[in-house]
C-alpha cells in the first residue's frame, strides 16, 4: 500500500520515474526562484503561497467514469504550495475533480485537481486543493 | 372564456385519447368569440380531429393555468407528434422547440438535480436527433421557429438544434447526433451557478466578472463528469466550447488537435447563436454579418471546416 512507502522508498521512485513535462525555456527562470517575497515565514499565513520547485511522482486514482487513468506512477514538477494547496507541472492535460497523489520526498499528499492550465506542449500547469491542511515544514521537510 | 387567459396549441400534437386532461377551446372563422369545444375528460376520437383538420383548423386553445399539464402531455407524445407527417414540418419544429425550451427553463429554474437534467436532456437529444436525420431540415425554417434571447436555457436549446443541423451536414452517424443534441443542451449549465446578475448584465463585463464567467464550463464539467450516462466527447463539448484553436480560449488554453471535434462544432454554433440572438448589452447581428465576424477567426478560433459546412447552410437557406 502506498501509504506505507517510507522515505527511503518514495525517494527511490521519484530518482527513478522519468518525468516528462517539457518546461518552456521563458518558464526555467521563473522556476528558479524559490521562497515567498512576502516574508522569510517558517509558517503559513493565511492565503500565502510558497514557490519551491521539487520534483515529484503522481499516482493518479479515483479517475472519472468517462476519463479512466492507467495505473502507475508519472514524475511531476511541483511548483509552489500553500497550506491547503499546490500548484504542479504536469505533461498532460488532467480533469477537474480528478484524484491523485503526490509524493514528495518529505511527505505523500492526497488532492483534488480543481484546474488546469495549458503552459506548453506537454506541460499543464495543475492546480491542486489538498486533502487536510499542512504546515510548511511537513512540506519542506 | 377571456382570449387573455387562453394558448394556442397546435391540433398536430393532440393524439385520440379517452380523456384529455383540459378543456378545449375553438375559435371559429370570422369570429372573435371562443367557444368550449370539448370539455376535459371527454373522449377525443381521430374522426373529431379529422373533422377539424377537414375545416381548415390548426390551433386549438386552452386555459394559460394548463400549459404545465400540455408540457408534460406533449413530452409523453413527442414520439407521436414528431413523426406525423401529416403534419407540416415547421408546425413540428416550433413545437418541438416550445417542449425542449420549456423543459429546459423548468428544470433550470428549479434548479433540478443533475441526473434528471441530464435523463432529460438525452430524450429530448435521443427526439432531436432521429427527427433531424428523418427530415430535411433548412437552416431557414429552423431558425425561424427558435427564440433568440439571452436565456440559458433558450440559448441552449437553440445550440442544440444548430449542432445537431451542422453535425448532419458534416455526415456524423445518427448516435452521434443525439449524443451531439445531448452534450450541446448541456453545454452551459455551469452557468447556472454563475450570478444571475451577470448573465443579465447590460454593459460591459469587468475583469473580475468576465473571470468569474469564464468559470462556467469548469463549473458544468465538475456537476456532470461523475453522471456514468455522459460519454467523454459530451463531457468535452461542455468543458471545451470556449477554447480556441490558437490557445487563447479557456479554461485550459489549448490548441487544434488537443480540443475534440464535437466541441469545435459546439464552439461554431455557440457563438453564431449568441451573435445573432438578442443580448442585454446589445441587439441581435443579422446573420450574414455574424458569419462575416466569425470568419476573421477561422483557424484561430473555429475549425475552418466547420465553420464553412455552417456558412454554406446558412446561404443556401438565404438563396432559397
Ligand atoms: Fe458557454
């Protein structure tokens, strides 16, 4: 079961699923800058977003009648976070009110996409509401 | 009986039934003066309908309170009525209108749970699209007989007329086309949790609010993407009728081949209708000139194909 991964493995799955978004060259710089302008915070504030670029493995389930998703693991780009969401680059297209997983080297988080955005071929931009609210370091860790 | 309390129906939709379940009335030619032509739960024969349709009759009359009782009978019949080709086919076309949009603002309004507007809207999309492929149907008749307000629910009624109309003409499968008249009647319902404010908004729309309207194809697919009777390509028509071929659509901005054909098509038609139809900030376009618009766009909005299917539909109605 995936909720059993430990670190160790969920580092090893994600050194070792390829991932496959292909960043614009004009999005690499905007990648590069991490942290939030607002404050050095080691905590969330309300409605404050955190830019941080780290690579991740999505495993999607729960996938809609008229959509069905082959099971497995994709690599994914995550790309900024707040307490209770998280935006993550993706190589396809996926559906609001899909489900998956993402699992970060700190920590394995359940979502709901609510939005996606077309940045490039092969790269869509998702925008994830997650499970329960998380405090910073969990994510960071 | 007052005429100020009384609708015309048309004699084509009645079928001979033991009872019906209003009175009827007539008015005779050369008068003004309605009279009780058959009391309701009294027998109506197909020799009493003959008989009227022998005496130049087309309308029959009932009281404006039953018109939600008529809806419901005409709904039952539509399998009946559609098919009689005795009767003429605009006559069949403007009822069939009246039903869809009439159901359509009643569930809309009552905001009805998903699963009936959706059982709903594939029987009328089912109705829709086997009377379409029976008939030869002209842009010209049809679009005479269609209400061109800025009402969700009439807009969608007349997107699915027009996309099952385009879809016949690009040689879809008749399947197809009723799923087709199914996603196009469905394909604004997020807009039924846009404000009611900004769908009647009679200047322009803000930033915000022209955000807040670019939601509503999210909005349906999140209501309708969990019902098991919706197919991908009908979810797709409701989610992608904004994009445009060049990316610059919404929500997801894509491009060409990544939106299916069936919201291309939805697209061509969902923008003709609300050209040409009345709108709170602006009057309806003539249709010659609305092509004109629609087609500076072709191939960075529309699917130039389609877009020349519909354009050519439309002028061979103009020349006859
Ligand atoms: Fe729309």
């Amino acid at each position: 079961m995936l909720d059993t991964i430990d670190l160790d493995q969920r580092r090893q799955l994600i050194e070792r699923i390829p991932c496959r978004v292909r960043v614009p060259d004009d999005w690499q710089r905007s990648l590069e800058a991490e942290g939030c302008a607002a404050s050095q915070a080691n905590e969330f504030r309300a409605g404050m977003r955190y830019r941080v670029v780290r690579r991740a493995v999505v495993q999607l389930y729960g996938s809609l009648p008229a959509f069905p998703r082959p099971e497995g693991y994709t690599g994914a780009i995550v790309q900024d976070f707040s307490r209770h969401g998280m935006g993550v680059l993706y190589h396809e297209q996926l559906f609001p009110e899909e489900r998956l997983r993402v699992l970060l080297p700190s920590i394995s988080v359940e979502a709901t996409v609510i939005r996606c955005r077309r940045v490039a071929q092969s790269c869509y931009q998702l925008g994830l509401v997650l499970d329960r609210d998380y405090r910073l370091r969990e994510l960071l860790a | 009986m007052s005429d100020k309390k009384l609708i015309p129906i048309s004699l084509a939709t009645l079928e001979p039934s033991d009872a019906l379940a209003w009175d009827l009335y007539l008015l005779p030619r050369d008068s003004n003066q309605y009279i009780l032509y058959r009391a309701s739960n009294y027998p109506i024969t197909s020799s009493d309908l003959e008989k009227l349709v022998a005496s130049g009759i087309t309308r029959l009359y009932i009281s404006r309170e039953q018109r939600a009782s008529y809806q419901q009978y005409l709904r039952d019949n539509a399998d009946a009525w559609l098919n009689n080709s005795a009767v003429p086919l605009p006559e069949r076309m403007e009822t069939l209108n009246q039903v869809v949009t009439g159901s359509l603002s009643e569930s809309f309004r009552k905001k009805e749970a998903v699963e009936r507007v959706v059982g709903q809207s594939s029987t009328f999309g089912r109705q829709t699209a086997a009377f379409f492929a029976a008939e030869p149907i002209l842009f010209e008749d049809l679009v005479r007989v269609l209400q061109h307000d800025y009402t969700t629910f009439a807009h969608s009624a007349n997107v699915c007329f027009y996309s099952v109309l385009l879809a016949k003409h690009l040689g879809f499968s008749g399947d197809d086309l009723a799923q087709i008249a199914t996603g196009a009647l469905l394909h604004d319902l997020g807009k039924l949790e846009i404000d009611p404010r900004l769908l009647v908004k009679d200047n322009r729309l803000t930033e915000a609010e022209t955000r807040e309207m670019q939601k509503h194809p999210t909005l349906g697919f999140r209501r309708l993407c969990r019902q098991d009777d919706l197919t991908a390509a009908q979810l797709l028509m409701v989610y992608q009728h904004h994009e445009r071929l060049d990316g610059g659509g919404y929500p997801v901005g894509l491009t060409n081949d990544e939106i299916h054909p069936w919201a291309k098509l939805c697209s061509v038609v969902d923008v003709f209708d609300a050209l040409t139809s009345d709108r709170p900030y602006r009057t309806a376009i003539a249709d010659d000139i609305a092509l004109g618009i629609m087609h500076r766009d072709a191939n960075t909005a529309f699917d130039s194909e389609m877009l020349t299917c519909w354009t050519r539909l439309i002028s061979t109605s103009d020349a006859n």
